[in-house]
C-alpha cells in the first residue's frame, strides 16, 4: 500500500516539475526566498484573514501586494508540541507520518536549496534538534533551540560553519532578536554583492505564550475595542477529546470553565504580540525593499497552526479545528499575483514544494507536498481532500466543504460543513441526509489513514467517557510564565 | 443537531420573473426573498409539476407527478384529491415526530357531504346558498386526514365557502353570497359565486395567514419535537388585493405591490424564526406553484415588468413561463449561503428529499416521481435529474432532457397571448416543438426539423414515463 502511494505521489511531483520545466522559462532567475513562519498565529486574527480589531499593517499590505492562501493547514501532529511536526513537515516537504520530529535521515529544504546555489540562512525557533538544525543551516544567528520561552529571557545561540557557538541570554523580546538578525543577514547579503540568491528562514516563537509582547504594544492598542470571544467560544468542550488535548499543557492557561473576561484579557494580550510580531515583519520588508531585493524576492509569511483561544472550549492547538490546523497564509514576490486570494485546498508542507519549484529543484519523490505555483497561476483546483491526524486521539477528513472528525477514544465522528458552518458547532453526522456522505467520507478517511501508514485503529480498545467536566480541576502554571502573567491569572 | 424543522413557503402563482434575484429588471421589491437566497442555493431551472394550482400542490405534497391521477383543479366544494393510500409529505414526517401544520391554501379537496344538506343543489350563476350547509358540521377528509396535525386557512381565496377553516371546522358560518370586498385594484375579482361569511375580506387573508404562521412558528419555540409548517399563501394569485400597507410599495401596479406584500409574509416568517431562535435549526423551501397569471401581458405593457422573467408562456402553459418557479432552499450550516445552481429540479423530487433528510425508506409505491436532491444541496453533485416531464392538460405534454425541451403538440400555449405578443413567436408548421433551453430559453426557435433523432428519442421517453407508472431512480429497478 505505502508503496502506492509514494507511486502516486511520486507521480504527482512529476507532473508538478513537468510544469516547472516548461515554466522555468518565465522566470527570469532563481528568487530570492524569504520566510517568515509565526508561532501559533491563528488565522483570523490577522486583518487581512478576517481578523476584527486587529492592527496587521505589514502582513495586510504584503497581502495587498500578494496572493492570500484562506484553506492552508498543518496536517496535525503526533503529540501536544504541534510545532516541531509542522517544522518537520516544512523543512521535509514530507506529510506528518513520513516525517520525524529531528528529520533524521532525511534531507531539508535548505539544504536542496544549497544544492541549486542558494545561500541560506536562518534565526528563530528551531524545534527539530541539533543535528538537523546545523545540517540544515550552517550559517545562522540567534538561533532559539526549544519549543517555547519567556519571550524576555530567550536562550539563543548562533550556527557557524555548522558549529552551535555564541550561546547567550540576551535581554530583550524574542520577536526583536530574530527580526534583528534576518535584518543583519539582509545587509550582509547586499553588502557582499553575489550573485547568490538567498534562502532566508525566520521562525518566530510569537505568538505563542507566554502571551507577553513589550508592555508598550499594549499602549499603543489600547483604543481599540476590547476583543470579542470567538462566535464558537465555550465554556469547556465537554466531548472527551482524551488528555493529549483536554489537560495538555496548552490548555492550562486558564481554568475550567473558561472565564470570559480572563480570556478577552489574553486576547488583548495576544493581539498585541501579534501587531508586535507585525511590526518586525514590517522592519525587515522595509529593509528587503531598502536594499532593493524586495523586487527578486518571493516573500511567504505563515505559522506553523492556529490556535483555538477559547473556541469550542480549547485554547491550544491540540485539535483537528479549522481554528487549530488552518494557518494564515501569504506570499508576495515575482510572479505571484497581485491583491487574489486563493481557497484551494492546500497543506503547509505544500509550500517547500512551492519553493523548491520556484528555485529549479527537482526533489523526486522524497518530497510529497505539491507545489502551489499551479494553483497561483489559477490552473488548479489543488487538492480534493486533506487528511489531519492528532496523536491516537483524533484524525480528521476534509473533502470540498465537508469535514469528518473521527474521534477513537471515544467512539464518536462528528460531521461538518465548515463553509456553511465555519464555527464547526453544528454537527451533522446524526442526520440521516447525511449518511451516504458521512459513510463516503468515514470509508475514504480509512484508505488514506492506510495509505499513508497510519495504523490507529478506528475505534480504540480503552474507550473513555464520551464527556468530561473539568470544572474545578487545577492548571499549573508552567516555568516559562513571567511574574505579572502568574499573579494576573494564577 | 438534531432532524430540523421544515419550513415550506408556497407562493400562488407567483413569476420566475417577479422575484429580485431571478429578474434584475424586476419592478418589485423582494428584499426578503433575495435575503433568503443570500443565505442558501437559489434554483434557476426548478419547476412545478403543473402549470396549474392543485396538480403542483398534489406534485408537490406526494413525490408523484399529478399527470398520473388527473389533470385538473379541485373545484368548489370538490373532494380530496388523495386516496387512502397515498402518502403525503407530512404523514411521511409525522412517522419520524414531526408535528406538523399547514397554515393558508389548501385547494387540495374536502369531504363536504356531511355538511351539505340533502338535495342541494347549485343554481347557475349563483352557486350554493349559504343555508344549503349545516356550517356546524365537521370538514373531514382535509389536511387533518392527510398527514397534518393542524390546519387553519381559507381553502382557496377566489372559491366559496369565504371563511376560515380550523382543522376540520368552518369558524365562522357563511351566511351571505360572495361579493368582492374590497373590489380588487387590478385585473378580475375572479370569485366564484357562493357562501360568505358576513364581512369577509379578500384583503384580509395573507395578514391573517401570516399572523398565523408566525404565532405557530413562536409556539414551536420550546418543543422537543421538530415541525413542519407548510404555508401555502393565497398570494399573490386574483384577486389581487395588497394591504394598504402595501400599496404603492413596488413599480408594476397593485400586482407588484401583492408581491412585495408575499416577500413580506416571507420576511414575516424567517424574522419569527430567528425570534423564537430557531432559524438555525430550519430548513426554509420557497417556491411558487406555477407562472404567473395572464394578467402578466398587460403588466408587461403598462410597468414595463417581466412576470415571467423573459421565458415564454404564463400559468397553464406548457411553456418554461408555465412552470419554471423560483426555487431557494435555506438550511443554515448544511448548505453553502450564496449558491446558484442551474441543475434541473422539480418540486415533485422534495418528498424523496426530505425523505432522505429523515431517514425514511419510500415504500415501492410511493413518491414515484421523486429524485433525491439532497446530493444536490450537499455540494457533492451538480446535477440530479437529466429529465422532467411538464404537463398541466391532457392534450399537451412537454419533456426535458438535458438541453432539450420536447413539446409534443405544435405549441405549449393554453394561456391567451395577446394580439402585440404574437408576432414575437414564429408560426410552427409542425405537430411537435423542439427547442434547444441553453441557446434558446424563451423558445422561439423549432429546432425539431432539424433533429429528427431527438425528437423520436424524446417521444420515445415520454411515452415510457408516463407509461411505465414512475421515474423515481431508486424504482427503476423494478422497469428492467
């Protein structure tokens, strides 16, 4: 079966450089790449993505000046830090199951970049290990080896001719580090004069928590109107997701159930890390533009996955919610369109395979995303479905408008539409009409799970209630919270 | 979620043209209509079974085209058009707990022999006489007979006996012959003489139905069952008579204003629904049981408005202008707001529908007309049916397949075109009319010389549905 797929896949990667050959002619040269990757950035709460009372300039008029992807996903993760398998599967271009957290073995975007004559570099967060990380990218500076930290207190470290070296504590916020060091790596590359092009990588650890941006982000916001809950915010979720999710460390932000107002406080709070991250975003495009490269240049900017913040009673991005796997999704540069939007379906990991088409790169079967320059080009309807996974407690299908969420643990599938119902509150797996539909989709889910060589079983051996209260039920606070946040909350 | 409610909305004789979002052009505001196809998937090419009021209604109501039964309407005092044995929509419901209403037009028959006293007799011209009736009587064999729990209306606005009906009771005893009250602004008072009930109103039906519809909608508001409330209005069929409140309202005339006072009724019903909060958990059909009434050729003259909305051919025409309706279908967080689709559709196929957004198995002899379109609703297919047959009299007959529409006659008039109306049509010499839908919609162009093939295919497949006793596809087996 394993064997098929790859055929497939491999089939479909020809078709993909087929068109890239014919392409390549178009483009004048290989672009630069520069990628931008948040942390935890839920989609609408970016102005451009829908976001109400939001403050994203930068990002808004880099989608002016772009093309919007509305349906990108992480295909899920094996365990509750989403981060390091969205990593993987960027770095791979590999599907969640075909790519291990350390990427062991296994070769990266960069590197294939390198190959082609691409200089790249890196900063930010890197969740994948040591071994992956020099691998991939030599030359890097302030380097944040982890998963999460107090954005103040930042372990950072620098990659020299493959070589962690320099590790420090700086002071100071995450986002301004790594912002500060893309804009060095800009300069350098001006200044040096080659003919090179560059594959630039920054991953942020903003916005994830601690939600704690520079005290006067918080000034600068405060006229606009407090945050409303989401329209599908709960109090708890109440169907037993299993502990992966329910008790995960994410979900211990607050209690049980959800107080409102707490919540619209880290709302403000979260927002404010946003429009911070947003302004970095805007320091370096200025600069991008200052050195003239901003015109040989294909900027993405996405994050790793959303985050549920009080929708359907969650706050992590432990579930398979359009609010948790979709993430906001622009690229900008030579030959993307200008101002469009673009609702194909698509996986993140996707975009490696964007990118290396935009280099030249023929990456034969060892990549499985499927490059996105068809679907820009307005010559695709990109993929009929995507299939998500969450440790052994959730997989979830999505076909056209339609959403499967199979739920082993507790012996349930839940059934939506999430284009009329992008809230995902109105189940419709019950619903006779919905039968044949939700017998397609469940028969479907099935092929692909074997197909792609998950094993879980369709319904678990130890099933747990199908409800769970947690009202009451303790939430520790973690190490990386600062003071102000712990006396706030806790 | 649980089974939703089901709400059917039923224009009487309503335009394809007369609605905003089916006419750009039209003169007559529809805000609530267009809102409602805002919101869910508006029909281009649905039709009624009929070009007429009862056979659409039984069409409708059975998942079984009337052409199978009969042809005609129910007269005045006339009997049920179901048998014993016919499953109706809300019986098929009530057998899942659904409770059910039908709130305005029945015009599907009664048994009036209980309460018709011995020996009476019409007098030409005149009618029954009120005192012909023990009005105290009950009214069996009506909607209560036939799947609803509750019914109030008028039966049929232009027929007598003018009062209301309650379930199975007339509540208010006619006691004087019919006269038009008020006297219809425009077109014919078109009643037919009989018993009325002192001081009946022909103004006074569609708010008295509304207000009904919307009190029911709010008495569902805390039930553990869902319901289903169909409401056949009177309007804006003759005799046309918009609310003061109305008047004035749209560009084409007292008609329009009767139009903007239905999308009104509309507007009335999803505004108690999203009151009582249940607009979420209701599927809303509207449509129209045929085309608009031939006072529509003088209102293309005098308004400048299209009540057919440029096809050819008014009620009781085989005609696209006879039976094509407006068609929207609102069910929030199942079907996609702001769709269109153009794929063939008949009202005939919502029994197998809802049938199948119940989990009801139709029996072998039931809905044998009916297509499943809930695929169709789903955004899983983009098609359902590849034909229909359209009739209203037994002599002319009209198929569709595809983009073709067969007339087997040599036209599908029934309905008088006016003398400046006429050149607009060539003359056909030919005893069968071919006409190409996707190039020709309004049908001026015979095209059956040029198609021999598919004409005789077409009779072909005409004869075999009508003969062969269903089209449904799940029953196609059994023709093999």
């Amino acid at each position: 079966m394993m064997k098929r797929v790859l055929c497939l896949l491999a089939g479909l990667f020809l078709l993909a450089t087929a068109t890239s050959q014919g392409e390549a002619a178009v483009q004048p040269k290989q672009p630069n790449i520069l990628f931008f990757f948040a942390d935890d950035l839920r989609a609408d709460t970016v102005g451009a993505f829908g976001g109400k009372d939001v403050h994203t300039p930068n990002i808004d008029a880099l989608a002016a000046r772009g093309t919007k992807f509305t349906q990108i996903y992480c295909m899920g993760s094996r365990h509750g830090a989403v981060c390091a398998p969205s990593r993987a599967m960027l770095m791979s271009g590999r599907m969640l199951t075909h790519a291990p957290d350390n990427l062991k073995g296994i070769k990266t975007l960069p590197q294939y970049l390198r190959d082609v004559g691409y200089e790249t570099f890196a900063t930010g967060k890197w969740h994948n290990g040591n071994e992956s990380l020099t691998r991939s990218f030599p030359d890097a500076r302030s380097v944040f080896r982890g998963g999460m930290c107090d954005h103040f207190q930042v372990p950072l470290c620098d990659v020299i001719d493959g070589e962690v070296v320099n590790k420090r504590n700086p002071e100071g916020h995450s986002t301004e580090h790594f912002a500060d060091a893309v804009i060095d790596f800009l300069k350098r590359h001006k200044s040096s004069n080659t003919d090179a092009p560059f594959f630039a990588y920054v991953p942020f650890t903003a916005p994830h928590d601690p939600r704690d941006p520079p005290q006067h982000w918080l000034e600068k916001l405060k006229d606009l109107p407090r945050p409303e809950l989401p329209n599908n915010f709960r109090g708890q979720h109440g169907l037993n997701l299993g502990k992966m999710t329910m008790t995960v460390r994410d979900e211990n932000l607050l209690g049980w159930p959800r107080d409102k107002e707490q919540l619209r406080d880290q709302l403000v709070e979260y927002r404010a890390l946003v429009s911070h991250l947003d302004a970095q975003v805007g320091r370096v495009l200025a600069t991008l533009a200052d050195a003239g490269l901003a015109e040989d240049t294909l900027v993405v900017f996405t994050a790793d996955h959303g985050l549920a913040l009080g929708s359907h009673g969650l706050l992590g991005k432990q579930s398979l919610y359009e609010h948790s796997m979709r993430s906001p999704c622009v690229m900008a540069g030579p030959n993307i369109p200008v101002g469009e939007s673009r609702n194909q379906l698509a996986y993140l990991f996707d975009l490696t395979a964007t990118c290396l088409q935009s280099a030249g790169v023929d990456a034969g079967a060892g990549v499985h995303g499927q490059s996105l320059w068809p679907v820009l080009r307005g010559k695709s309807k990109g993929r009929d479905e995507l299939l998500f996974l969450y440790a052994k407690t959730q997989r979830a299908l999505r076909v056209g408008d339609h959403k499967l969420i199979r739920l082993p643990q507790i012996d349930r599938t839940l059934l939506f539409n999430v284009k009329a119902d992008p809230d995902e509150l109105h189940d419709l797996s019950e619903l006779p009409a919905m039968k044949p539909l939700h017998d397609k989709l469940c028969e479907r889910m099935r092929i692909l799970q074997s197909e792609c060589g998950d094993p879980l079983a369709w319904t678990a051996k130890d099933q747990l209630p199908v409800e769970i209260d947690l009202t009451g039920k303790r939430w520790p606070a973690d190490r990386w919270q600062p003071q102000w946040i712990r006396k706030k909350y806790w | 979620m649980r089974l939703p409610n089901i709400v059917i909305l039923y224009a009487d004789d309503l335009g394809y043209g007369d609605v905003g979002c089916y006419n750009k052009h039209s003169k007559i505001p529809t805000p609530h209509l267009d809102q409602l196809a805002r919101q869910g998937m508006r029909f281009t090419d649905g039709h009624s079974s009929s070009g007429i009021c009862t056979p659409s209604r039984y069409a409708l109501l059975t998942g079984r085209h009337h052409w199978r039964k009969f042809h005609g309407i129910v007269q005045a005092f006339g009997p049920s058009v179901f048998d014993d044995a016919r499953l109706t929509m809300p019986e098929m419901l009530q057998r899942r707990g659904y409770r059910t209403a039908c709130v305005g037009k029945w015009h599907l028959g009664w048994d009036w022999s209980g309460a018709k006293n011995e020996g009476a007799k019409q007098q030409k011209g005149k009618g029954f006489a009120a005192d012909q009736f023990d009005w105290s009587q009950p009214v069996p064999d009506g909607p209560l007979a036939h799947g609803f729990d509750y019914y109030f209306g008028d039966d049929v606005p232009n027929f007598p006996p003018y009062t209301w009906i309650e379930n199975d009771h007339v509540v208010m005893a006619p006691t004087v012959p019919y006269v038009a009250s008020p006297k219809p602004p425009e077109g014919s008072h078109e009643g037919r003489p009989g018993p009325m009930a002192e001081g009946w109103r022909l103004d006074a039906v569609m708010p008295e139905l509304t207000r009904r519809a919307v009190s029911y909608v709010h008495e569902q508001k805390d039930e553990d069952q869902p319901f289903f409330l169909y409401v056949p209005f009177t309007s804006p069929h003759a005799p046309i008579v918009p609310s003061l409140s109305h008047a004035g309202r749209s560009e084409a005339g007292p008609y329009g204003d009767f139009v903007a006072q239905t999308d009104a009724t509309v507007g009335a019903v999803l505004q108690a629904l999203d009151d009582a909060g249940l607009a979420d958990d209701t599927l809303v059909v509207f449509t129209s049981d045929n085309g608009p009434e031939h006072y529509a050729y003088t209102r293309m003259r005098n308004f400048d408005h299209d009540s057919p909305g440029g096809l050819r051919g008014l009620k009781r025409d085989v005609w696209e202008g006879g039976h094509r309706v407006p068609m929207i279908v609102r069910w929030p967080n199942v079907v996609d707001a702001n769709q269109t689709s153009d794929a063939l559709v008949g009202q005939v196929d919502l029994m197998a529908t809802l049938a199948s957004l119940i989990g009801f198995e139709l029996p072998q002899d039931q809905a044998e007309d009916s297509f499943n379109l809930m695929p169709l609703w789903l955004g899983e297919v983009d098609r359902v049916r590849d034909f229909l047959v359209h009739n209203t009299f037994a002599q002319k007959w009209g198929i569709r397949r595809g983009k073709w529409l067969l007339i087997d006659h040599k036209d599908g008039t029934h309905t008088r075109v006016p003398k400046w109306l006429r050149d607009r049509y060539p003359a056909n010499a030919l005893d069968v009319m071919l006409c190409d839908l996707e190039e020709d919609l309004e049908q001026k162009v015979n095209l059956a010389g040029q198609h021999p093939d598919v004409v005789a295919e077409l009779r072909a497949l005409l004869k075999d549905v009508r003969g062969r006793g269903h089209s449904a596809p799940r029953l196609a087996k059994e023709s093999n």
